[in-house]
C-alpha cells in the first residue's frame, strides 16, 4: 500500500486514523487528506490511489455520495473505499457494503479496527 487519501471534515479524525494506519505498520505510505467527499474525489480522480478512507458525514459531499461518484466511475471501481461512521446503524453499513464499500467501520477507530479490517489489502499488497 503506498497511497491512502482521508476523508474527513475533522482534523483531529484524520490526524487519528493516519495514526491508527502507521501503528500497524503503513509508515511507507503517502497520506493524501481532504476535508470532505469533493475533495477526496478531486485527490482520486489526480492521481492513482492504493485506499480511500472515508467519513460517512461531511459537508459539501457525504461519504455516501463519494461512494456513489467512485464505484460509478471505470477508472475507479476497483479502488477499496472504507466508510467511517458515528452512527452505528448496521442497516446503513449494510446498504454501503452493497453500494460497494470494502468495509464500514464504527468510531471510534483504533488500531486494531483497522488493522482487522484491511488485512486482505495488506496481504494482497505484500506480493
């Protein structure tokens, strides 16, 4: 894994989840930040990106509609997306999943979470 961009309208959330990501292990990786979903798709739509970890709420775009604009898109539709939401509703994380999220996870994020969550990314990555 070599690029990651976070989504999140809070930057003590980015600066935490950047964190959580270099304590297992990502300390070889560029970490792109946007402080929300038109942000983050402007970074995606620059550049090749490895991950994008999202908010599910944020001003200006949503973590929903970023998904919507990522998995729409040819160029992007591969790319893992990760929603990270306060709302704990598992209807919803469902509903993200078939949108075609990686994965939903809770806050508050920790090492842990992550690490569990993007074992298959990384696995994949050690090739």
């Amino acid at each position: 894994m070599k690029k990651i961009v976070i989504a999140d309208d809070s930057g003590t959330a980015r600066m935490m989840i950047k964190r959580c990501l270099e304590i297992i292990g990502l300390t070889e990786t560029e970490f792109l930040e946007a402080e929300n979903g038109k942000e983050a798709l402007t970074l995606v739509k620059q550049q090749p990106v490895d991950l994008l970890i999202s908010d599910l709420n944020m001003p200006v775009m949503d973590g929903e509609t970023l998904l919507k604009w990522v998995k729409a898109s040819p160029k992007l539709i591969d790319l893992p997306v990760l929603i990270i939401t306060s709302a704990g509703n598992q209807a919803k994380s469902d509903q993200l999943v078939n949108m075609g999220a990686f994965a939903v996870a809770n806050k508050p994020i920790n090492p842990a979470i992550l690490s569990n969550i993007l074992a298959p990314l990384l696995e994949s990555n050690e090739d």
